[in-house]
C-alpha cells in the first residue's frame, strides 16, 4: 500500500477522489510558482537529493549498524556466559558441600548418642557379652553351634568342549556332523 497523502485515512474520510486531490495538487503547486510544463510533485533540479535519516549517527548504513549492534551483543553474551558458568558451578558444590555437613552433623550426634549409652555400665557390660562373648568369672560359658547344612552337589558336567572356536561348532551344528 503506498504512503502519503493518498492513504491517509483521514482524506479518504472526506469522499475525494483521486481526481480532485490531482487538482488540489495542481492548485498548490500554482500558488507556490512551480507552474512548470513538468509533471506536479517531481524534483527540478538536477544533483541528487540527499536523504537526511541515511546516514545515522556515525554515518552507518542499517546494515553495518545491525551487525555492530549483533557483535557488541555477541561480545557481552560471551563476557557474561564465563561468570554466569563459574557461579552456577560453585552453587553446585556448596549445595554438595551443605549436604555433607549435614551428613557429617547427624553422624556426630549419632555418635554422641552412641558414647552416652557405653557410659552406663550395664549397657557397656551387654555389649561386651554380645559381641565379644565375656563371661563373670565363675560363670559357665555355652557355645551352641549349629550343624551346617552339607553343600549341594555341582552340576553335571556338559559335554566336554571339543576346543573348536564357537563359529565352526555353530555350523557343524547347522550342517549336521558331530551331534
């Protein structure tokens, strides 16, 4: 769709046709002094007419200025990956390192426990028994061992391998010989 005054909506609005505008045109340029034999609306003079908004800022065309912008992106992304990596990283090991010293803090209090019940010399006098198997003296000491159940026979003994590699057994077994 073109741009300018012929597709501005509020001109449409108002009903003129192209006819009209061609001849409101025309009017204007009359009351400027352009009445030229030349069509309304073109250019007189003979140089080439400078577009101011070309040349931008550094007088770049949008291209170069696309590819600046996408490098300078590039450069920050690659500064901010290696920092951004190297934190997430050591996130990980201190989560790890958490976990440890929470692991660490419930062995050590199972071990307190643990010391304070072999405090009591009833439990640590249990534990002797049980474990090391101690006796007061003048006690008769028992040991009751249990018969040990005899071990099952091994297997019968396949067919004795006849020291051929798998390949020539598997296709003597295909063609028929020595089965």
């Amino acid at each position: 769709m073109p741009v300018g005054r012929a597709s501005d909506p509020r001109r449409r609005s108002q009903g003129e046709t192209p006819a009209q505008r061609r001849a409101e045109r025309a009017r204007r340029n009359a009351s400027r002094g352009k009445s030229t034999g030349k069509r309304p609306g073109r250019q007189t003079s003979s140089r080439p007419r400078s577009r101011p908004g070309t040349g931008g800022a550094f007088k770049l065309s949008s291209t170069r200025r696309a590819a600046g912008l996408a490098m300078l992106f590039c450069v920050m992304a690659l500064s901010v990956s290696v920092p951004l990596r190297t934190y997430m990283s050591q996130r990980a090991d201190l989560a790890a390192q958490e976990q440890q010293r929470t692991e660490l803090q419930q062995q050590v209090s199972d071990l307190e426990k643990r010391k304070e019940e072999l405090s009591d010399p009833a439990q640590l006098e249990a534990e002797a028994r049980a474990r090391f198997g101690y006796v007061r003296p003048g006690e008769t000491p028992y040991i009751v061992e249990a018969p040990i159940a005899p071990a099952p026979p091994p297997p019968p003994a396949e067919s004795a391998d006849s020291g051929l590699p798998w390949y020539e057994e598997l296709w003597n077994s295909v063609v028929g010989k020595g089965s």
